[in-house]
C-alpha cells in the first residue's frame, strides 16, 4: 500500500557560509548541500574553474567510453539574454547568472536505432557530473530544461554556433553565490519506495 506523501515545499533560508562548511564534510554531506541555485552574486566564474570543472567532469562513465559531450560556454550578456530567451524557463533568475552553459553529446559517437537515446543518457550524466564539478569550485548552478520543439531548437543552434551533429542535452545557468539566499525544498520520497530490492 502506498504511503501519504508529505508534498509540502517552499523554500528554505541558507547562506554561502553553510554550503562551504558542508561540501567539506565528506561525499553525503557534499552531494546534499549542491542545490538548483536562482540567486546568484553576480560575480565573475574564471574561465580556468571552468576548465577545470569540465575537466573532472570528464571522468563521468560513458557507453563504451565514448566520452561524446561537449560544452559550450557563454558569459557576454548579450549572448547569454538570446539563449536564455529562447530556452524561456529562467525568467526571474537567469539574468542574474554570469555564464551559461549548454551542454552537447556528438551524435556521431553513437550506431544505429539500438542507440538513439545514449546521447541523452552520457550526456545527462555528464551534465550532472559538471554540476557537482562546479559546486566543488564553490559556484551554484541550475540546470535548465531542454525540452523543445524544432523550431527552438534550430534558433538555439544558431544563436549559439552549435553543429547539427550535436545534440543539444540542456542548458546550465552558473554563477557565484551571495552571501545569504533560498533553495528550493522539494519532497523526497521514503527509500524504500525509491530501492526495490529482488
């Protein structure tokens, strides 16, 4: 039978101060304080953090070691307002972002029908490995959905230089964190309903 589920979300007060103490506290008190961050400082993400957060991303496993992602890295604000605008689910926060970033998997790196959704799969754990990346270097991140159509599609592919052959997996909004702000609190549901064990 399955249980009541609490649904109950909001948001939650924290501050830069207490997520720095918890990415220090080892991996399950890492994991837990990397939030889908909407506020941002406004300052600066160095071009060599974000060398160096793909680069530890690039450790995420892949269907035959394939490795097919790739990143694409905006930070003029005239570039980022168009993807942004054409993503169109950032309003009230993606402004505040100082890069974006949108995330690709070579379509060429997969063979045949069999392997029509790996780029989604790779590239999603790529994506997720880049988030977490970025946390450890001290910056927020919010991934930003990409489910489009094709006529929004062909206008982020041109807006943002993006070959065919990619395929888009999602776009990241990445900045610096203020000193004191919200998260999201999203409903978890009990383990056992989540790990079935046979």
């Amino acid at each position: 039978m399955e249980q009541a589920r609490d649904w109950s979300g909001g948001t939650l007060p924290t501050s830069r101060a207490e997520i720095e103490q918890a990415r220090h506290g080892g991996f399950k008190s890492f994991f837990e304080s990397r939030h889908s961050i909407r506020q941002f400082s406004g300052g600066v993400v160095a071009p060599d953090d974000l060398r160096r957060a793909v680069e530890t991303a690039q450790k995420t496993p892949s269907v035959c070691n394939r490795q097919s992602w790739q990143v694409h890295a905006f930070s003029q604000p005239e570039q980022m307002a168009r993807l942004l605008q054409i993503q169109s689910g950032s309003r009230g926060f993606g402004e505040q972002a100082s890069a974006v970033l949108v995330v690709t998997s070579d379509l060429r790196s997969f063979l045949g029908v069999a392997e029509r959704y790996q780029a989604w799969i790779d590239g999603g754990m790529f994506a997720m490995s880049l988030c977490l990346a970025l946390h450890d270097l001290g910056y927020g991140s919010c991934c930003l959905n990409w489910s489009k159509e094709p006529d929004a599609d062909k206008a982020l592919r041109a807006a943002a230089g993006i070959e065919p052959y990619q395929q888009i997996i999602m776009l990241l909004a990445v900045g610096t964190l203020p000193e004191q702000f919200s998260v999201a609190r999203s409903y978890r549901p009990p383990v056992d309903q989540v790990l079935v064990l046979h």
